[in-house]
C-alpha cells in the first residue's frame, strides 16, 4: 500500500477507534446484560422483569432471538449508537459537537432495522463539523446577551435537520451496506473461508491498519450479528491474541540479546493485557514472521468456525480477560482451543525462523521500535517495555494546554519550562496550547486535573500530568525527576533562551500605564473579572462582549495560578472579540476569596498573538521570588510596577 494511502487509512482508523474505545464500558455492560438474562444466558430466570414480552418491548416491536430482552435490545439499539455518534461529534467540536452529533444519530438508528453503529460514526462527526461551521459564520457578530438563545435555536435546528437528513437519507443506504456486508460474512463461513481473512488482518495489525478493520467493520457486522444470535465469531478475528504470543514465545527460547531478555515482559504485557502492539518491533526486525503471525491467526479463526465459538460483545483490549469476560455461553472451549492452537502454530513457525535464521547481527530492538512508531504516526505508549529508559521514548516535547491557550497555560508553560531548562533539559521544548487545537504529537501533556480529559481525546498517545497549582505545582519537580529517568538527552550547550522572552522590555500596548490600578475596589472573583476586563475594553483591546467569555472561561476552571495571583481571560471561542493584545493589571489591598484562595494580584489577558507571552514570562518569574512579589506590594505607582514587571529574570 502507498504511504500516502496508508497513512490516510491509519487516521481514519485511529477516528474510528477513538469513537469507539471511550464507550467500550457502555458494550461491556450490554455483553453481560446479554450474557445474564436473555432466554439462552446463564441466568434466564432471574430478573424476569427484564425480559417481559409484555413490557416496553412488545410496544415497540420484537429483538430476534432474544426474546423481548427489555435492556438488551434498547441498549445496544440507542444507547450505544448515540453513545458514538456523541463521541464523534465531541472529538469535532466539543459539547456543542456532541450534543449535535447525537441528535443527528437518532435520526438514523430510527431510520434503519440494524443497529446503526456505522451510520454513528458518520452522523456524529458530520454534525459537529457542521455546528463548527455554522457558528463561525456569526462570531463575533451576536449583540451581548443574545449568545445564549443564539446558540441554543442554531444547535437544535440543525440537529432537526440532520435528523432527518439521517432517518430518511444515510439511514436505508447503511442498513443496506450492512446486510450487504453481513451476506459476505455468511458465504465466507458457508464456504469454510473466514480463515482466509488473517492474510488480511495480521499484516493489517503490524501496519496500523486494524483500527479501520475492527471498528469500521468488524464491531458493527459482529453487534448486528450478535444481536440476532446471541455471539459473534468476528469479535474473535483481530483479537486473538495467540499469534503474537507465539512469536514472543519463540523470541524467549531462540532470539537473541535485548530482543529475547525483552520477550517474557512484552508477552505478559500482550497476553494479559492486551495491547497487541508491543509484538509489533519483533516482527518489523524479522518481517519473515509475518507468516507465523497469519498461519496463527488463520488457525484460531479455523478453530473458533469448527467449534461455532463467539463472543457477545468486542473485547477490548484484546486481553486474554477481556476475551473471557465476552465469550458467549458454550464457546468457552471453543475460544480456548482457538488461542491455544494460534499460540502453538505461530510459536512453531517462528521458531523455525528464527532458529534456522542466518544473521549474525543481533536484531536491533530500538530500531525496529521507531520503525513501528514511523509507521504508526506516533509515540507508542509500551514501547518502554521494549527498549529501556534510555532508548527511543526519551520526552522531548511537552505542552501545557489550557482551555484558550493565552493565559493560565502560558503562565505555567514559563514556570515549567524555567525548571526543565535548569535541571540542564534544553533539549526538551516546553510550549502553550489551547487544547482545541491539541495534536497527538507531543510527549507529555499538562492541564489542569478539571482538562484533563479533554486533553486525552486530543493527545491520546502522550503522558498526561494534572495539575491544581500553576506557579507551585509539586508535579512540576515529577516531571523533571520524570525527565531525568526517562533518558532524556540532557543539553551540553547552555540552555537556549525562552522564546516568548526574547524581547526587551514591556511594550507600551501590551500593557499601558492607564491598565494597572493599585487599589482595586472589587471583593470577590466576579467583580475583579469585571474590573480587569473594564480595563482591557477602555485601553481598546478587546470588544466589550470580551469581558462576559472572562466569566465563561472562569465557570470551566479557576485562572488562579497560586502565590496569590489570578490571570482571568476569555474563552478559546471569544478570540474573535479581541482587537489586539493587551494585559491589565490590578493590585487588592486586602486578598480577595477566589474560589477559595486568595488573589491579591488579578492580571487580566487577551491574547491576540504571542506579543503577550514575553510579559507572562516575566510576570511568573515575579510571583515565583517572594522579593519581587513584596516590591509589586510596595509599589506606589503605575510605572514601578510596570518596571518590575519588565525588569524581572
């Protein structure tokens, strides 16, 4: 396949996944359901209640083999579609995404008469994308106190669109696909082929092209067939993990040097885990085991189609537990003898490989490593396990991501960075970003505890630090004790300086004279946001309806940064009300309660560029030297605290 085509088919399978894996416990707990209580499960006569004919199912019409199942049937027929269809949308355009997203994916699971999985993973995406569109075509254009009925009538009118679109359009056309797609399923089995499938899949696995395999394909046809007989032998297809543990296994007996002293902590890893992926690297030194890995896979599917062996729900991880947890009443046996006889299968042929394997050279675990982090578009998160602390995976590029990405993690991208350029890291690059436009390339990942699962979606591959304190966290010292263990290339040079302190001095229209005030008049958090905003609206920076995402951004997550200072600013989404950078400054005689800590300091951002970040910079270094902070108290005029902030190291 062409790299350009590869890649492509990775993204979309890493989209796929990403829909799909966060409501991996929603399936989880229908499989059980299933499991338990329907006519054919392990506990028929409990809870008869639910599975009353004469209940919510018999309004509504029957659920094939499983007998009015009164959770069963609904769950996997709206609530896990809508679950994905949320999800899509959200991965596009957070909440408002999602809430789109998912009235766009009740119109077509009502649609359809299959469960609407794919017809999820299209409409929720496509109505975030869409309600993503449609807002920028008024930002900054809604009079103040009109954004509320505003945003609430565009979103429920285009999700009634949409929902429609998808009832009487994308519905029919996926319910079409799918029993299409169900009746190539069904020859392959009838014709004693679906062993054939592992040509396909094992080289699929190690390329990273499983995702779109398994939850494009392979999870949607196996519900559906699930639901209609109780298991699934395509939830048994990707997931087996016999054929890497054979190889891992051969590894152990006849590899050599780091790959065999590396094999027993990966197979545990592989086995009971179940991230398939750390057997990858010992593929990629030897591709010649690929065979091993399809006559393994092609001799479990055979087992689990001679056994009729299924599974109820997807397991994932592909873990030897997770595989359990889903196996349908009576294939318990089947589903052993199929990972039994892939892990012997493909142990034998890669012991023959590697025994009868000519190179002297021992293979280049690490190598092989970055190869599969070059094919897989990003760090692996076990690759550890494979090569050491001081092999591929040293960190070297962190970032603090913050709802806007202008103030509380700029502050704390200064502090951090100041630390890990002192403990002598300067090779490793600190820098700030709103989490909307977070990519999943960078090692490590700070936010606020309360962002953190936001920055998740976005960066799933990175280490993710949560933080409470952005001047004082004790995180911070963990990740240069973190840096510092994890091998990374410490700096000979001298550390380089930081970019967004390369200017001199303050420029007068990031922060005038006539913006800072010694003696703030306001008593609690909301009337300080009121007070720095009314100064960045008098001094011309920023559009009175600025001062109203202060308080949006503030109802997320506190601006207070510790030490006794606050850094209120706007939303990601309010930037179009800024008219250019500026800063406010306002000093409190007494400390004012925000939101239970006291703010002594409220520095108030709009951040049109990075022309602001130098003065931030300066601004942590301040609050980070108690001296510095007792001169900003003593200051008794505008100018004094405007030198001490440009004076700052």
């Amino acid at each position: 396949m062409r790299t350009g085509a590869r890649v492509r088919v990775q993204k979309l399978g890493t989209f796929l996944s990403n829909m799909v894996m966060p409501n991996i416990g929603a399936f989880i707990a229908w499989g059980l359901i299933t499991a338990l209580f329907i006519k054919t499960g392990w506990l028929p006569s409990l809870f008869e209640d639910l599975r009353d004919p004469s209940g919510w199912v018999a309004k509504i019409g029957g659920w094939g083999d499983y007998d009015g199942a009164g959770i069963v049937g609904p769950m996997i027929t709206y609530l896990l579609p809508i679950l994905i269809g949320a999800t899509g949308g959200r991965m596009v355009y957070q909440t408002r995404g999602a809430v789109v997203g998912a009235i766009a994916t009740i119109g077509v699971v009502a649609g359809a008469d299959v469960p609407m999985f794919m017809g999820a993973m299209i409409m929720g995406p496509l109505g975030g994308w869409l309600m993503k569109k449609v807002d920028a075509l008024w930002e900054g254009r809604i009079r103040p106190g009109f954004e509320m009925l505003v945003d609430n009538f565009s979103a429920g009118i285009l999700g009634m669109f949409l929902a429609i679109f998808g009832f009487f359009g994308i519905g029919p056309i996926v319910s079409s696909f799918t029993r299409a797609a169900g009746n190539a399923v069904d020859f392959l089995v009838e014709n004693d082929l679906l062993p054939l499938t592992s040509i396909f899949i094992e080289p699929a696995k190690v390329l990273f092209l499983n995702n779109a395999i398994n939850h494009g394909v392979l999870t949607p046809l196996g519900t559906t067939q699930a639901l209609e007989t109780g298991k699934s032998i395509l939830f048994l297809l990707e997931t087996n993990p016999g054929p890497g543990l054979g190889i891992l296994l051969a590894y152990m007996v006849f590899g050599r040097g780091v790959a065999r002293a590396s094999a027993p902590g990966a197979a545990i890893i592989q086995f009971f885990g179940g991230i398939h992926e750390i057997y990858f690297p010992y593929v990629l030194m030897k591709p010649k085991l690929i065979a091993a890995a399809i006559l393994g896979g092609m001799t479990g599917v055979f087992i689990n189609v001679l056994f009729g062996s299924g599974l109820r729900a997807p397991a994932a991880p592909g873990s030897i537990i997770a595989i359990y947890a889903q196996t349908a009443s009576g294939s318990f046996i089947g589903v052993t003898l199929a990972v039994l006889g892939a892990t012997a299968v493909s142990f034998a042929v890669a012991a023959l490989l590697l025994k009868t394997d000519r190179a002297a050279d021992e293979p280049d675990l690490a190598a092989a490593t970055a190869e599969m982090e070059a094919l897989k578009g990003k760090k692996s998160s076990v690759a550890s396990a494979l090569v050491g602390a001081g092999g591929a995976h040293a960190i070297q590029s962190i970032v603090f991501a913050c709802d806007a990405g202008m103030g509380s993690s700029a502050m704390g991208a200064s502090v951090l960075r100041k630390k890990v350029q002192k403990a002598g890291f300067g090779d490793v690059k600190v820098t700030n970003q709103s989490i909307a436009n977070l990519a999943d390339t960078y090692d490590l990942v700070v936010t606020h505890r309360d962002l953190t699962d936001r920055a998740r979606l976005k960066t799933p591959s990175a280490l993710h630090v949560s933080v409470d304190d952005f001047m004082n966290s004790p995180r911070y010292d963990e990740i240069v004790e973190l840096l510092g263990q994890g091998g990374t290339r410490a700096s000979a040079e001298p550390p380089t300086a930081e970019p967004e302190a390369e200017a001199d001095g303050v420029g007068a229209d990031v922060l005038a004279i006539d913006s800072i005030v010694l003696s703030g008049r306001a008593s609690n958090a909301g009337e300080a946001i009121d007070e720095a905003g009314r100064l960045l609206v008098t001094a011309g920076a920023v559009e009175p309806g600025y001062v109203e995402a202060m308080h949006e951004r503030e109802k997320s997550v506190s601006t207070y940064m510790g030490n006794g200072l606050a850094i209120p600013h706007g939303t990601n989404d309010a930037k179009g009300a800024i008219r250019r950078t500026g800063i406010s400054f306002v000093r409190y005689p007494e400390p004012i309660d925000w939101k239970g800590k006291p703010a002594e300091f409220v520095v108030g951002i709009a951040g049109a560029g990075k022309d602001h970040m130098a003065l931030l910079s300066r601004i942590a270094s301040v609050f980070l030297n108690s001296d510095e902070v007792a001169k900003l108290r003593a200051a008794r005029t505008a100018e004094e605290v405007k030198a001490i902030l440009a004076v700052a190291e």
